[in-house]
C-alpha cells in the first residue's frame, strides 16, 4: 500500500505548533491561570458504515455496509484556562483504534464439500474483515464548566493512522459442517494485508459532557461521555466512516500553585491602650454633646410629684374580679409613691379613693359598671360595680348609701384597644377633690453632665483574648460596658446609678493577649450638692414640682372640669419667679404625624387655661409649651397606661432660698 508523506509532515507540523504556540498563549495572560495534567483512557465503541465490495470486480459476492467494535484508546490531557476567558482550553495527546468487525452475505452459488461422503454441495457463506486502524491523534478541545463539577466539551480531532489492516475470511455458515478443501474447515482466508487506498489522516469532531470530581488533595477523577463525528474516510474510494462513542475516565492532577500561607500573627511582649472619659449630653437635634474634661455634679432638688387619679378601674374581658394588679389593703401607705411612676400611682387607685372618702364623709360615689356587647354574662357590668362596691364597704367602712351601683353596655369602635378601655367602672362623684393629684414631697436627684462616655483604644497589631469597660467609684458604682470598643455610651437609669461619694470616677479599660495584659484609667471629678448643703451655705435652690393633667379623652384636646380645678391649684402656689414648662404627649395608637399635632394642641391649651389663671396671681411667671408626640410613657399594652399616656406634663422650677 502506497502512502504519501505529505499528510504525515502536515500532522506533525500542527502538533509542533500547538505546541510552541499554546506556552506563548498562556504566558500572555495578565493573571495566573489554573493547570491541571492527567492521563485517562476510554472505552470505543467504533460504528463502522461504508460501500466496500467484497470482491472487487465481481457483481455476485455482495458489499460491506456496516460494523462495529469495541476499542480501547488512551490519552494524555493538559487544561488551562486562560485569564478572562470563559473557555478551557484542554487539548489531548490520544492513542485511538478506529478499527472493528464487519460482514457481508456472500450471494453466489458456490459449493462446499459435504464431510460424509466429500460430495459438493450448495452453502451459506459470509465475508468478514477484522478491521485494526490503529492511530495517534490530538484532540483540540474546549471545555465550558457550568460549576465547579459539571462541564461540556466540543472540538476538532486530528489523528495520524498508523498502517491500517483487515483480514478477510469467508466463513461457511450452512451446512453447519461443511467445509473448503484447500482448509478443512469452514473457514478460508482470502487476505490479510493492509487496507487498499487508505488514507494517512482523519478528522472528526467531538462533543460531550462530563464531571470533575475531587477525590483527594490536588487530585480530581473526572468520567466522560462523549460522540466523535467523523469529517474524512478511512480510504478514498469507499466513504469509509467510523463513528466513535467514548466512555472514559481521567485522573487529574491540579498544578496550580498553592495559596500563600497566612501570615504568622505578630505578637508585641507588651501590649498598650487608651482611655479616656468624656461627659456628653443629647440635643434637641439629636445630636450628642461631648464634655473633654467633664466634672460630674450631683444635684438634690426638693420636688413635688403630683400624680393623676383616674376615675376608672380597667378589667379583663368578660370578668367581673377586680384585677390583680389593682393594690386592695385596708389602709394606704403614702411612702409607697416616692420613686415610683404614675402607673404605679394609679394602681393604688382603690386605697386612695377608700381613704378619701373615710376623711370625706360628705363624698358620694356612683360606680357605672361598664362593658362591650360582646362580653358575658350580660349583667358582667353591674359585677364589676358590685366587686368595686363591696371592697369600699367591707375594707373601708363606708356607707353602702354613699355607693350607688349602675350598669352601661357601650360598644364606641371595633378597635381591640379601645374596646378595652370600655370594661371598666367608672367612679363618678359629687365631689372632685376626691379625683385630685396625690402629691408626694420627696427629694430629687440630677447628674450633669446627664451621660458619660468611654473612648478607648488597643495596639491595632495585638492579638486580644479578652478585653472589658467598666465605670466605677469607691466600692459602690461598679458599671460593666462590655468589650473594647472605640466609644460606649453610659446614661444612668435612674438616680440610684448616681455617683454617691465624691470620690473621682474611673473609667477602666483593661485587655489582654496571650502573652501580656494592660490596665488603663481616666478619672473625672465628682461634686455632692445636698439640699442640706445648699441650705447651711446658703446657696440658691430650685425647688421642682410636676403635675400630670389626665383629662383627655382619645382623639380630644379640650380641657374638662377636672383639668380647670388643677390649673387654679397650680395658680394658687406660683409665683412670679417660677419657670414653668408644658409638655403635651399622646398614646401609641394611631398616626405618629397625627398624634405630634394632638400632643401640641394639647401643651398649647393647657399654656392658655394656665396663662389666664397665673394673670392675676404669678404674672410675671415664664410659660412655655411644646408637643412630644407618642411616647411610651407607661405601659401601652394596658388600657390605665395608654389613658396616662394621653397627658400633659407641667413641670416647675422654684428658685428658693438667696
């Protein structure tokens, strides 16, 4: 067989440049590219279809069409993926066998030998080739990943076809035990050579799917599957084609060079840090004021807390029993209202109209026992009277002809919070003085600046194990801040939290590594100013004293007989050197915007009412008023607390003694 060197010299001349070309590729991308090296092979299944005849030149023995076999091929693989490319690239160095097995009926009439008596007889013969196309190839493939697993290829092959042969055999295959005379047997040879015209290169085109799988460090297995379509024949005068499906599988080795490894920490033998205490106070505007060198002052004012009665004891729904949370002894201890809240106040609602009323004997009382129409039993209302009723009478001794009992069903909105205001029972009176303020005389305390602040620092190369803030004095006020942070933020939460000795306050930041630990301080002044104090050196004092309107309604800012009886009060006592400041506030229900406006309505009329009164006994007094809108001044989820909530505040300041 005759092959021309041409082909081979053109082969190996694309391999070369591939080669020579695909380092200067690499080497051109501006970033590292992943490698990897592997070796794998696969088994073919090779498809053979073609025109052959069996004899050439002879019309009677039939032509070859189709074949198969099974083939193993072998390859070496390299994979880069070029800086910004969304392609692999993965070319394959590949040893192929193209070859299989294929078979033609054989349609003349030859006779065989018949082995009884060696007489000819009629046959069934067939021809077959044992097809062997040996190759070396290179693949040039692409490799697109849809993750880090899944991946497709597709590309050209280029294989070089390495002296292909067949060896033809006529094979008797009826009679079963006929046979030829030149053999013997049911098989004859015709020829074993090379493959007439067969060419020296074949290309075809690949395209398939696989996974890269890792199974150890730097090490992948990767299986494939994949169909190779070819573009050439396998000799030039038959379209002899060989279609291959490979089942392979690659191990791989990941060349790419290892992270960096992270830098060792750099531990210091002496680790330092910062502190540094500041005073700060809050804006109007929200923002923070800060004191550098801040010298704490602690204040004792003389104050008068007038806390709101309420005219109303609030139940569950469809219960007649008075509440727990409502205070039911049999006497009322005043000292119980200093430090506390007006929530607090009204929750000793019951002792205080019992004591009034025992110093009041002119004092009547109609309890209006009141419920939605949802509740039950329907006469819940008048229960909840009578349970009103029966402690004035029984703890309190009043007369039970000083305690009227009525009912009322009212249903005003389907709103569950002001549903709830409904179950209650209303406490109406021929006397009002029985509904006015309860004051407590107590003495207040203020620190100013209001809040402290802690800025702090540690070595920004210091390996922290542990680290915390703390705010202290003597052995009292001990406050943890948590762990070092650039700044935290202290305001006391009531006056027990006051520094309560002059000794300085400390801030302290204390941390440590594994190694070291460091300890550092600020401190600040500290200034008592008693009310004892300020009277033996007779220094001017204010004396404070805050009153709570409680007459409105929802959604209402007019002022009733209650709120009018108050201001007059308020008149009585002040003075033309007072400073007086009012404050409206709302509940939590409804629109905020809404409710700011309603909260300064509230401030500004109270501010009217109070003007016209202080005209005649305090008119030199200043009077200002302003709306705070919702705040959660008491506990909005009970209905006494969203009823204290709808208040305005009146707060004034005294100047007493020179």
């Amino acid at each position: 067989m005759h092959q021309s060197p041409v082909p081979k010299r053109l082969w190996l001349a694309l391999v070369a440049a591939f080669f020579a070309v695909c380092p200067q590729v690499l080497r051109a991308q501006p970033e590292p590219t992943l490698d990897y090296f592997g070796l794998g092979g696969a088994l073919n299944i090779n498809q053979h279809s073609l025109e052959r005849e069996v004899y050439r030149g002879s019309d009677f023995c039939g032509v070859f069409t189709e074949g198969s076999g099974l083939r193993p091929s072998f390859h070496f693989l390299f994979e880069t993926k070029p800086g910004g490319w969304p392609i692999w690239l993965s070319p394959r160095l590949t040893y192929n066998n193209l070859g299989g097995e294929l078979a033609a009926a054989a349609v003349d009439n030859a006779r065989v030998r018949d082995p009884i008596d060696s007489s000819l007889v009629s046959s069934d013969r067939e021809h077959r080739i044992d097809a062997s196309i040996p190759a070396i190839g290179l693949d040039l493939f692409g490799k697109y990943k849809f993750d880090r697993t899944f991946f497709v290829f597709a590309g050209p092959s280029i294989s070089l076809l390495l002296s292909p042969s067949g060896e033809q055999q006529e094979v008797i295959t009826a009679p079963s035990n006929g046979f030829f005379d030149e053999t013997g047997t049911n098989t004859r040879t015709l020829h074993a050579n090379a493959l007439a015209n067969a060419g020296s290169i074949h290309a075809a085109f690949g395209i398939g799917l696989g996974a890269d799988i890792p199974i150890v460090t730097r090490w992948t297995v990767t299986p494939e599957i994949s169909a190779h379509f070819p573009l050439t024949s396998i000799v030039s005068d038959d379209n002899w084609k060989v279609t291959q499906y490979r089942f392979g599988l690659t191990i791989k080795l990941d060349n790419t060079p290892s992270p960096p490894k992270p830098e060792e920490p750099v531990f210091v033998d002496r680790i330092n840090g910062t502190v540094q205490l500041l005073g700060i106070e809050r804006q109007a505007n929200g923002t923070v004021r800060e004191f550098e060198t801040p010298s704490i002052r602690v204040e004792e004012f003389v104050s008068r807390e007038a806390f709101p009665v309420l005219n109303a004891i609030f139940f569950a729904p469809n219960s007649p029993s008075i509440p727990d949370r409502y205070a039911k002894a049999r006497s009322l201890d005043t000292g119980l209202f200093r430090g506390r809240d007006a929530l607090n106040a009204h929750h000793h609602l019951l002792e205080i109209l019992g004591h009034r009323m025992s110093i009041s004997p002119g004092a009547n009382i109609t309890l209006r026992g009141i419920q939605t129409a949802d509740e039950t039993p329907a006469d819940i209302g008048v229960q909840r009277a009578r349970a009103v009723a029966d402690y004035l009478t029984t703890q309190w001794g009043i007369a039970a002809s000083r305690v009227q009992v009525e009912t009322e069903t009212r249903q005003i909105a389907n709103d569950p919070q002001l549903l709830e205001e409904q179950r209650k029972v209303e406490i109406v009176t021929n006397d009002l003085a029985l509904f006015d303020p309860f004051i407590v005389q107590d003495v207040t305390r203020t620190m100013n600046p209001p809040g402290l602040r802690v800025r702090s620092s540690i070595d920004a190369n210091a390996a922290v194990t542990s680290s915390n803030v703390t705010i202290s004095q003597g052995g009292g006020l001990n406050i943890g801040l948590g762990q070092q942070r650039p700044a935290v933020d202290w305001y006391p939460a009531d006056p027990t939290q006051f520094p309560s000795t002059e000794q300085p306050i400390f801030a302290t930041l204390n941390a440590s590594t594994a190694r070291s630990s460091v300890t550092v301080r600020d401190s600040a002044l500290v200034q008592q100013v008693t009310v004892r104090k300020k009277r033996a050196e007779r220094i001017a004092d204010l004396e404070i004293e805050r009153y709570n309107l409680i007459t409105f309604e929802f959604d209402k800012a007019t002022l009733d007989a209650r709120a009018e009886r108050i201001m007059k009060m308020i008149a009585e006592e002040a003075t033309s050197r007072d400073s007086i400041e009012v404050a409206g506030y709302t509940d939590l229900i409804g629109d905020q915007a809404y409710n700011q406006r309603l909260a300064t309505d509230r401030a500004r009329n109270v501010e009217t009412a109070l003007r016209t009164q202080l005209s005649t006994t305090a008119p030199g007094a200043l009077i200002a008023s302003h709306g705070e809108g919702e705040r959660d001044l008491y506990n909005n989820s009970l209905p006494e607390g969203r009823q204290l909530s709808r208040t305005v505040r009146i707060t004034i300041k005294r100047p007493i003694g020179e």
